[in-house]
C-alpha cells in the first residue's frame, strides 16, 4: 500500500500539466504496475506534448474504471459498444447504415480504427462546427491511410425513426460518404464537448481529438505512430504519403438504398453552359458521369464511363464525382472538377477525348506496345504511373467549385468552402491556397455576383437545398454558385433535393421540370453489368447473383435466333422506345454472337472456342477509332421493337457443340402510369410502387423504408420521375453433337429459334421452336 501510494502522489504532479487548456478527458486501459509510473508519464510528455497535441485532446492513464454512474444519462463505454455492434447489422441499440451485411472489411475487429463521433442530426450551429469539414478530413485521411479502418457514428438518435434515417440517407448522398455509418440511441462521454475523432488500434488505447481545435497534421502523425501500415513495406508506405492517390480498379461506393442509383439522375451537383452552341454539361455526380445535351433536353453525348480515374474516349474515361465545370469556347473545351480524385480533368469536345490537367501524369512510353494495349484491355494492365502529391497546402482536397477569372486563372475551392485554390488554367500549376470564406469572398468577386442571381429562384427550392448545408454563416448560399447557369432567357438549375433540373423563366418566374431525352447515348449504365473485357473473369457480373430470368436450352449446333418479350412492369409506361445502346449482349463458352438477326443460314461455319479468342482479339486491335465511332453512332440510332406493351429484344448465336450462355442486359427507363381512373393515388402509393420496381428482391425491412421515405422527400409529384428498371436475362445453352449426313462425313448445321418471355416481376413459361 505505501508504494502504491507513493507511484499516486508522484503521478498528481503530473495532472495540471495534463489537464491545462481542456477540459476534454480520455480513459486508457489499466497500465501495468509492472512498469515504473514515472517513466511512463513522462513518454506521454515526450510523445504527446512536446509535439503540441495538449492543444486539442488530452489523454490520462487509469488503473481502476470509474465508479460514477452514467446510466441516468444512458452513456456506454464507446469502444466495447462499437466491437459489440459490429456483429449484427441492427439491434435494439444501434442501426448500421452505408455497411453490407458479410463485408469482411468491416467485421474485422484487428487493425487501427479512426471514428468521427457525434450529433449530426442536429444544425451545424448546435453541433459547433461544419459536419462537410469533418468528412473531408475523414475522406483525406484514408486516401492517405487506406488501410484504416474509418466510421461515422451518431450518437443520441432515434435508431428506429425513418425521420433520421432518411436524413442521414441524404447527408450519405450528398457528402459521398462511403464509410460505414452507426447510428446509436447511446450516449457517449466522448462526444459531451462536440463532434471529435477518436484513434485506436485493436480496441485499445483510444486517443481523443475535438473537431473545434483539430490539427490535422498533428493527426497525420498519431495513425502514422500507431503503425497503420504495419504490414506493408517501407516503400509502399512513402507511396501514401500524399493527398491524392490513384483510385484502384473496385470503386467503393455508398451503399445505403442503392437501388437509388436507378433514378434517371443521382445528385445532379452543377452545371455549365455553352449559349453559342446551344449546349449544356450536367455534372450526374453520383453516377460519375457528365451530360452534354441541347437547349431541347435532347441528350448529345456523355463523358464517363464507370467511378474511377483513366483518360482516354468519352467512352472509356473514367470519373469520380464530377462537380463544377468550365467551358472555353476559343478551345472547344470543357474543364471538369473531378472531386473525389482531387483533380482537374479537360475534355476535348472536338477529339472527344478526356486528359487530366491536375495532377500532372506521366505515362512511361517504352511500355507502349500491343501488349501492354492487350493486357490493359483484358483488365490486367497496371495503372497508370501518376506523379505523387506531396501532403501539403498546394495539395486538392474536395475540391467542388470551379470559376474562370480574367486573367487565365482557375479559381477552384473546397465543398466546404473554406480552401481556395488559384491554378494556372494552361500548365496545372498551382500558384497560391487562400483559407477562410471571407478571405475566398474577397479575392473571388464572382462568388457574390452569382449568389446575388440566386434572388431570382423560388425560396422554397433555395430552402430545400440548405436542409444539410448550413454554412458557411455569412453567406449560406455560397455552395449553390455552381449548381445553376444562365442559358438564353432562362435559368438551368440543378434541384440536388429533387434529383431533377429545372427550368426557370427569368421574366416571368415560372418553372419547369427540364425533360432530357435520348437516353440510348448513356448506355448500359455501370452498375449494371461487368465491363466486356472481365466478363470471362466474373460469371455473375460485378454485383454477382442478381437474374431476373435465368433458362436453360438443350438444342443441336448451328444458328440460334432468340427473341425476348420482355413485360414492363404494371402501372408503369415507358418513357421512350428502347435504343440498342441502352443493351448489352454476350455469348460466352461454345457460342458467338452474330450481330444483327437476319443472315444467310448456308454461309455460317462450324465455330471453335478458341477460334472465338482469337477472332475477337482480331476486332480489339485492329478496329479502328474511325470503325468504331461509327459503328455505336448507327447502333444508337436504332430502336428495339415494342408490341403489345412488351419490349421485344432479338439476339443470334452461332453455336458449336458443348455448353453455352448468352447474357444480355437491357435499361429500360419508365415512369408511373398517369391513368384517369386513379386519381385517388397518394404520394405514399406511389413512392412504395417505384421502390417495390426498383428493389423487388426485398420483401421490406430498412432499404425498401429507405428507398421509400427518400422519394417522399422528392417534393414533386413522383408521377415524374423517371427511374431506370434493369434487364438481366442469362440463357443457357447444352448444345449436342452434330448430327452427321447420310455419307457419315459432312455435318448438318441446324437453324434453330427461342421465344422467351419475360417478366420483371414473374418468370413466365418459355416456348422452343425448331
């Protein structure tokens, strides 16, 4: 007992310098009497102090829990409520959301863990500080650390409110955030002095850091200490030592409700124009993708293919959450934000190629050949060598705005609005970082010409738009500068609430849903099915095991026309004919495709597996840009047939003796049926049948009442929305062996047709005939 004593009185002459400048305390485990006190505090000194980290968060050992009840308060200890939580995705005191059941990533209870914890439902004045600010951090920090395990938690909720959840949903939407995100009916005593970030490894040791005097820096260096890259090598480590990486290949996305990726448009974030020639560039953020369109709505062209970072074609580039953009007339060119790679992308409208201006890229041209070209189209080609970012001010980070000023200068700044970032618009070079939005206000004029525009637009959409963005206080309307432009007489304006754009009348005031059209030059959206290159590495496509028919066919080798009947969904019409480049087809195994339906019978020849491999590398190298440029123009042009209300999509293969499958993916975009006889109809009737389309698979539970309260808060008569119902029909086919002519030498090709109809909510019966 004395010498316990003893070890307590030398640590008391430790606690003001401990607790000085904070009230905010941490608990740590109990330390082991084995090890002398006095050299344990004073490494806590050396470690923590001396690098100024009392500034913001301040850390005690205790070698006995405390003996205060908080059930009053309803508090738990946060760590063991986050390890216990893990397991399940909901109990009675806690809801995962943006988190699917079985990934292993997140059920992994070994590595470093960095939460943001707090009230986020609350109004940014409550909360004390700028939640957009606070996601930022978090999305720099992993891309710096990417093995680190991150997660938002919200405290304090009702967990079993859709009021909440859906608020949470939108806040998921439009900050992008792809951690997962817990919310919990408990308090924490973490987060009694306002939002924080709390750092542990292996649920132990937590360090507290309070958002209000956060030094990031300072942060940088605890999760580099506590060896978050403990498994990788020396080199890899200084490899992430930057703001911006390279994304990989599988793009993590935010996973709560998304079949909400079906709707025509997922966050329309900004837009810009070109008067002269009658064009406008809608940045379709959460599908990573921009479209170009007339003065009409009728669609022209789309930049972006798939989540990602490449150059090349519109058709092949790729995007990740394009924002704001710029046209330059005298180049034809349009300057892209592209905000979750931090970088600035240039899309030549003439070549119809995208290049990146920032950061700088450098391709190593001794390893330009075929087979590099080969390897990189089958999926297998390394990534492309990207000069690294070293952390620092002059650094993009969330960049979101884009303004072109007099003097061939870029004014691009933050989301949150508290970074501005002068480039010059030739080179990419960074010149100078303002910080501050009054600061940003001050060197940017243009900011304060385009809010005062904002006058003219109704209130009611201006105060949906803030539910979530609050700040900055002085000018709340700062963070829509990018989501409208002037075109001719009207105002074009991106409803990020509604998911749709609007038309307004500057004269008069009226608005008007603005009507795009065309939708065979997006595609086959990407979430949809693999690209073609992979489909022989994934047999069930990127999101694996989703069919909505699945048939199998046992017939002899030749030519094999099938004709699928597909039937729309019931109370629904289709918004336009169905265009062959809104459809996907592939033979895959002892069978290939031939394009078109019709065809002499007589000129098809026996076809091989490995015939097929090299015919096809054949069309990938030698096709010509020209070749196929021309080819998608004419395909777009053509409609699929529609009969009878049912949309018929024809399809032929060649096939040889063996097993077979042909896959084919189709969107079709729908809206609900107007009909007369029922306009009784309710905004609850018709939110539940667009989310009943769009998940069909859930019998109910929280996405289904997600998806379903997110339409609600539309605010628009869901009668207009168009949302995208997805195709998936995989044939099966066993082909025998050839059947041989009477002289036993020659084979005998038979033609052959299926009829399959389909339904997209039953399976209907299917009819052979040959």
């Amino acid at each position: 007992m004395a010498l316990r004593y003893r070890r307590v009185k030398q640590i008391t002459r430790f606690l003001p310098q401990i607790c000085a400048g904070n009230r905010y305390v941490q608990k740590f485990e109990q330390v082991s009497l084995l090890h002398p006190l006095p050299n344990a505090i004073q490494k806590i000194n050396t470690k923590f102090f001396e690098k100024g980290c009392c500034c913001c968060c301040c850390l005690r050992y205790s070698t006995i829990k405390s003996q205060v009840s908080h059930e009053s308060r309803n508090e738990v200890d946060l760590l063991s409520f986050i390890e216990h939580s893990l397991n399940e995705i909901q109990g009675p005191n806690h809801c995962w959301l943006n988190k699917v059941e079985g990934h292993t990533d997140f059920f992994n209870k070994d590595g470093t863990f960095l939460v943001l914890a707090g009230q986020f439902l609350e109004t940014s004045q409550t909360v004390g500080c700028d939640p957009i600010i606070m996601f930022e951090n978090l999305k720099l920090l992993q891309r710096r650390f990417p093995h680190l395990h991150a997660m938002v938690i919200q405290s304090g909720s009702s967990i079993f409110s859709a009021t909440d959840q859906t608020y949470i949903l939108q806040l998921i939407m439009k900050e992008y955030i792809t951690f997962p995100f817990l919310l919990s009916n408990k308090n924490f005593s973490e987060t009694e002095n306002g939002a924080c970030y709390i750092l542990f490894k292996d649920f132990k040791n937590p360090i507290v850091y309070n958002e209000r005097n956060l030094d990031l820096g300072m942060l940088i260096k605890a999760i580099e200490e506590v060896n978050v890259q403990q498994n990788e090598s020396a080199s890899l480590v200084n490899n992430y030592r930057s703001t911006w990486v390279k994304q990989p290949d599988i793009i993590k996305e935010p996973q709560s409700c998304s079949s909400l990726l079906n709707l025509l448009l997922y966050f329309p974030g900004c837009i810009s124009a070109d008067e002269s020639g009658n064009r406008l560039f809608l940045s379709d953020s959460n599908h990573h993708r921009i479209i170009i369109c007339g003065g009409n709505g009728k669609i022209l062209d789309c930049i972006g293919s798939y989540p990602g970072f490449e150059d090349g074609e519109f058709e092949s580039a790729k995007l990740f959450r394009p924002a704001a953009s710029y046209y330059d007339f005298a180049e034809d060119c349009l300057y892209i934000v592209d905000s979750e790679n931090n970088a600035i992308r240039r899309a030549d409208l003439g070549t119809r190629v995208l290049e990146t201006l920032y950061p700088t890229c450098s391709v190593s041209k001794k390893n330009s050949n075929l087979w590099t070209w080969i390897m990189n189209k089958l999926g297998f080609g390394r990534d492309v060598d990207m000069k690294s970012v070293e952390f620092d001010s002059l650094s993009l980070s969330s960049p979101w705005h884009l303004v072109k000023a007099v003097d061939n200068t870029f004014f691009v700044i933050s989301r949150s609005f508290q970074t501005l970032w002068i480039m010059d618009s030739d080179s990419g070079q960074i010149k100078e970082v303002v910080k501050g939005f009054p600061n940003i206000v001050d060197i940017c004029g243009l900011i304060l010409e385009k809010v005062s525009i904002l006058k003219q637009m109704p209130l009611e959409w201006l105060q949906q738009q803030a539910d979530v963005d609050l700040y900055p206080k002085e000018l709340p309307d700062a963070r829509l500068i990018s989501s409208f432009t002037t075109f001719q007489n009207h105002l074009i304006i991106c409803d990020m609430v509604g998911q749709r754009v609007l038309k307004l009348n500057r004269e008069s005031g009226v608005s008007a849903n603005f009507q795009l059209s065309n939708f065979g030059i997006l595609g086959l959206p990407y979430w949809l099915s693999s690209s073609l290159e992979k489909v022989y590495a994934f047999s069930d496509g990127v999101h694996g095991g989703w069919t909505d028919h699945l048939q199998c066919f046992r017939l002899l080798p030749g030519r094999i026309h099938i004709r699928l009947s597909v039937e729309i969904p019931v109370g629904t019409d289709l918004v336009e004919t169905l265009q062959e480049g809104c459809i996907w087809r592939q033979a895959r195994g002892a069978a290939i495709e031939v394009s078109g339906a019709e065809g002499v019978v007589g000129a098809l020849e026996k076809v091989g597996v490995a015939q097929q491999w090299y015919d096809e590398l054949d069309n990938l190298a030698f096709l010509t840009p020209e070749s196929e440029l021309s080819v998608e123009d004419d395909s777009t042009t053509d409609d699929v047939e529609l009969q009878d209300g049912r949309v018929h999509i024809d399809c032929a293969v060649n096939t040889s003796p063996g097993t077979s499958e042909v896959i084919i993916y189709a969107a079709l975009y729908l809206q609900l049926k107007r009909d007369p006889d029922l306009r009784n109809g309710t905004q609850e009737q018709y939110a539940t049948r667009i989310a009943e389309i769009l998940n069909p698979r859930s019998s109910g539970g929280m996405g289904r009442d997600l998806c379903i309260q997110f339409l609600l808060k539309l605010n628009r008569d869901l009668r207009d929305v168009i949302f995208m119902k997805p195709l998936n029909v995989r044939i099966k086919l066993d082909t025998l062996n050839h059947p041989k002519a009477d002289n036993n030498k020659d084979i005998i090709l038979t033609d052959s047709s299926i009829q399959v109809n389909v339904s997209l909510k039953t399976q209907l019966c299917n009819t052979i005939s040959q």
